[in-house]
C-alpha cells in the first residue's frame, strides 16, 4: 500500500486516523465513566454491569494513550513508537470483532430488522477498522523501508570513506 484510498499518502491517513483514534476513544472512556457514576452500588447492585463499565474506561483510557503516542509517532516519524497502538489495537479489535459479531449473529437469528441491520453495521464497522489499521501499519513499513535505505547509504559512505583514507 502506497497511499490511502483517498489518494493521501499514508503520513497524512496515519494523521488523520491517530487523531480520530484519539478523539473517539476519549469520548468513549468519558460516557463509560459518565455511566459509572450512574450506578447504584448500594441498593439494586449489578456487579456485571459494574465491571463492564470500569474496564471499558479503562481499555478506552489506554486506548487513548496508545492514540496519544502514536500522534507523536506520526508527526516524528519513530517507528518503534508506532507498535504499542499497533499492537493494542489489532488486539483488541480481533476479541471485540468476533464477541460483537457471535452477538450480531445472535440477534440476527431472531429474524428482527434489528439483527440483521445490527450484523451489517458490525461487518462494516470490523471493514473499516482493519483498513485504518492497514494504512497505519503501511506508514509504519514506508518508515522501515526508509530507514533500512539510510542505514544502507550510510554503510556505502563508510566503505568508500574507508577506501579512500587507506589508499592514502
């Protein structure tokens, strides 16, 4: 992949993709504490609503970070500094794809409108989501391969400096 669908080149989707990160998971990890709070932990308690709701803050708050870091990332162009949002992301996308779509399917063999729009919604949503991750994970090779290509200019400088000073 040279550029994104677009016709920008992948430092500018990388951009753009690393601030949309950043933005939804915040806004994510704000309405799960936003719900927290709403919670009654004394009298008609859900322990598994409870849960649910601290770690989804917590994985958009990290999620968040790993956004936060790879703007960093994209705007210097380091490499390394790329593969924790890499990482996380991928990682997090494959557990919550396959639970969403067992859920999608789920609701999709109740036979409602509601499945079977909720199965299209997910099929798009997982679409969407790798591509990002592939137009990040292309910047991140164009990188490497920029950086393999100055390490080899930089060894054939040596060698020709090296020959030059020991044939004097």
């Amino acid at each position: 992949m040279k550029q994104c669908w677009c016709g920008c080149s992948l430092r500018k989707g990388s951009k753009v993709i690393s601030v949309f990160h950043l933005l939804v998971n915040l806004a994510t990890a704000f309405f799960r504490s936003y719900q927290l709070s709403t919670i009654d932990f004394v009298g008609d308690y859900d322990g598994v609503k409870a849960f649910s709701y601290i770690s989804n803050t917590l994985v958009a708050f990290i999620l968040a970070s790993f956004s936060a870091l790879l703007i960093y990332a994209v705007y210097h162009n380091h490499r390394q500094l790329m593969m924790p949002w890499l990482f996380a992301t991928i990682l997090i996308a494959c557990t919550r794809d396959i639970y969403m779509l067992i859920r999608s399917f789920f609701f999709a063999s109740t036979g409602t409108w509601f499945g079977i729009l909720y199965v299209g919604a997910m099929v798009i949503q997982m679409t969407l989501g790798m591509y990002l991750w592939w137009v990040v994970h292309g910047f991140y090779h164009e990188l490497q391969d920029k950086e393999n290509e100055k390490r080899k200019n930089d060894r054939l400088v040596k060698a020709t400096t090296n020959r030059t000073t020991s044939d004097v």
